[in-house]
C-alpha cells in the first residue's frame, strides 16, 4: 500500500514536471517601447500632458478610466478592468502642483533650459478578466521625459510575461501605447483657434447681452436642431436664474462647464469648456476644448467675438473642425436673431399652388425665427433661386438657413488659425 502510493506520487510529480515545462506554457516576454519628440514642451509639460490625458483620460483610447478616490495613483481601465499603480515620488508632487487640464506651452520657449529627466513608473495589478495568461507581478513600464537640444524626448516601455497569447499581446500592447503616445504628442502641440466675430447696429448693452446669450445659447441650446440641454449645478447669476453652470448635451454626450465669468467698464465675458472631451463626444472627437464670449461695444453697436481653441484627434481634424465652425456660427447667427428681433416668428406655410390640399389653411403653424429651423423656414420663403438649385441644395444641410462663407461680405465673419 505505501509503495503503491509512493509510485503515484513519483507519477503525479514527475507528470507536473513535463507539464511545467511544456512549451504551451513556457512564459513568453514581451517588450514594446515607443519614442515621441515634443519640440515645443518641456519635460514637466510634458510629463502633466502624460498624466492628465492618459493616465487620467485614457490617452485617446475607446476605455474609461474610474480612479481611486481623489488620488490618481491607482487606476482602473473600464471596461476590461485591468487595474494599475503608479510608482514613484510623482503623484504626491502633482497633487501640490495641481496642473490644469490644459496644457499651457506658449512660455515653452522661456523655459527652455537643461533639466534632469523626468520619469513615471507604473504596473499592472490585476490584469482582469479579459487577458488570461499574463503572469501576475511581470508587468513593469517606465516613462521617460529628457530635454536633448531644446528638444523633450519621450521614451516611453512596456515589458511583461505571458503564457498565452503572445502575438496577440504584442499587437494589443503596441497599438494601446502607440496610440496614447500620440494623444500626448497631440495634446503638446499648439491648438487650433477659431475666431468668429460679428457687429449688430443698435445700441445693446454688452451685459445684457452676456446675460440672454447664456439663457439662449447656454440654458436653451440656441436654437440648435438638437435637444434641449440639461443644465445642472450652481445658477448663474450674469444668466438671469435660468442658465446654471453645467449642462450636457445629448446628443452627443458632451458635458460643458462655465469657467468663469468677467465683467469690466470695455466688455463682458464668459468662458467655457468641454468637460473630458474623447470618445463618448463623438464626432467631435477633441483633446481639449475651450471657449471665450465677448461682447462689446463698438462704433457701430454690440460687437460679439467667440474664441474656440480645440485640439482636436489628428484623424478627425477636418470634420471637427467643419463641426465646431458650424455649430458657433449657426449659434452667433442665431443669437443675432435674438437680440434684434427676441419675439420674431416664421409662419410655416403649405406648399405654393396646392391650395385645394391645405383646405384653405394658410400656415400650418410658427417657429422661433431665431432657431435653426426658423432660419431655413425663412431663407426657403425669400428664396429666390431656381428650382434645380434648391433641389440641389438637399443634399447640403450645411448651406440652409442663415448660412455664408464667414468672409468680409458676410454678417458673421470667421477663420482658423494656429496656435494661441
């Protein structure tokens, strides 16, 4: 009886042996680094653009980030729940540095000088339940952020164990970090900047008119052909009661805050932000996104000027681009509107020459002229182009209503830029 189990055992050892040494399961090591110039950041800046848009954001990718409690030194990747911890002296200092969410490099140049390196070190705790095969406690990466010729340098590696999956780690692995390496390099480049001007006639107080631009546009979505928008947080008291602080759009789901709001004897203003811009504001698939209202007055009347600075996803450039130039001026067209004529309405009206259908109705029913609609309701009543242009037109939404090249012949002027 004892010999007979002692040969079982020698079978199950010498059996886990073979097992253990099975090529299917030999840990595989996988290595992948990543190196991104920053020609106009330093390496602090460059270090906060790491931590605040991918450690904090997610770096671009399709992912939710849920920190723990108000430290961003451990973190977990939704939805493949893989948790990571950084490591370091790092964290404690930007909690007393508390960098903003924008990275501001338009002083790069006067901070040029040589600094030590800066580095970040993280690892993966708990690989989650969507990538088996990792070896817990093998994951290490560190991030790297040296100035070399007025230039800042970021190497940026990830190495770790499997005993599956290999290729398909590798390729996972070089793909997530390449992307968030670029977000970050995206994030340090200069914004682009759309200015959008226009002078109403008339003598309007800039006040008053900060004030129903923030019930217009900001409480009741400015005529917009989309939701209403659901505001949340403190009142504005510049608003009137009605406008408050937050609000989320839907759709998409953006969710936008007043930074704050300043007032003087020349103009007054407000300023604006999307609040964590990425993939749940598609398409407007932005970095950043800021905004100032002005209003002013001016030889001629009120001159209203609304900044935007949006970095927006390199791929994604010429539509956002064509989606924020659209939405500001429909919405400063629409806020014209407002003020000159805040009670104005268009009449919807039949069909011309189908009488004997609309059983002597003579309008159906009436819009806000200072909506999106009431702008297309009109222009379609004035319109006095043929009917093969306005068949043409179909099938350009962005030429309804009050729309125009934004150039020196047009009432709303606008242009892109670099930088600030």
């Amino acid at each position: 009886m004892t010999s007979r189990f002692v040969v079982y055992l020698l079978l199950i050892g010498g059996f886990g042996q073979l097992w253990s040494f099975s090529p299917r399961y030999k840990p595989f090591h996988i290595s992948v680094s990543v190196q991104k110039r920053f020609p106009d950041a330093t390496p602090e800046q460059a270090r906060d653009a790491w931590m605040d848009y991918h450690w904090k954001k997610g770096g671009g990718l399709p992912i939710f980030i849920v920190s723990s409690g108000e430290s961003p030194k451990e973190r977990t990747i939704l939805p493949t729940l893989m948790k990571e911890r950084l490591h370091g002296d790092y964290v404690q200092k930007n909690q007393e540095e508390q960098p903003s969410s924008s990275v501001d490099i338009s002083d790069a140049e006067e901070n040029q000088e040589e600094q030590p390196s800066v580095k970040i070190s993280y690892k993966v705790t708990d690989a989650g339940p969507l990538f088996p095969g990792i070896i817990p406690g093998s994951h290490s990466a560190n991030v790297t952020f040296e100035q070399t010729n007025q230039t800042t340098v970021m190497n940026w590696g990830v190495s770790f164990e499997t005993t599956k999956f290999y290729s398909l780690y590798e390729a996972i692995t070089q793909w997530t970090v390449g992307t968030a390496a670029s977000t970050v390099e995206e994030c340090l480049t200069l914004p682009r900047r759309l200015n959008v001007k226009t002078v109403i006639d008339g003598d309007i107080d800039p006040f008053l008119a900060r004030k129903e631009c923030l019930e217009f546009v900001w409480a009741n979505g400015g005529g917009l052909p989309l939701l209403p928008p659901i505001p949340f947080g403190d009142i504005m008291e510049e608003g009137g009661g009605s406008a408050r602080r937050n609000l989320l759009r839907i759709p998409p789901l953006i969710t936008e805050s007043i930074v704050d709001t300043t007032t003087t004897e020349e103009k007054c203003e407000f300023h604006y932000q999307l609040n964590r811009p990425g993939w749940t504001t598609f398409p407007f698939l932005l970095h950043t996104h800021i905004g100032n209202v002005s209003f002013s007055s001016a030889a001629q009347g009120l001159a209203i000027d609304w900044e935007v600075e949006i970095r927006p996803y390199r791929i994604m450039r010429p539509i956002v681009e064509k989606l924020v130039e659209a939405t500001v001026a429909t919405l400063v067209r629409n806020l014209r509107v407002k003020l000159l004529e805040p009670d104005a309405v268009v009449k919807i009206k039949p069909p011309r020459g189908n009488a004997n259908l609309t059983m002597g109705l003579e309008e159906f029913g009436k819009v806000s002229k200072s909506s999106w609609l009431g702008g297309v309701l009109e222009s379609h009543l004035s319109d006095k182009r043929s009917t093969k242009e306005q068949t043409l037109s179909l099938i350009l939404p962005w030429t309804w209503g009050r729309s125009g090249e934004g150039d020196e012949n047009d009432i709303v002027q606008y242009h892109w830029i670099d930088g600030k």
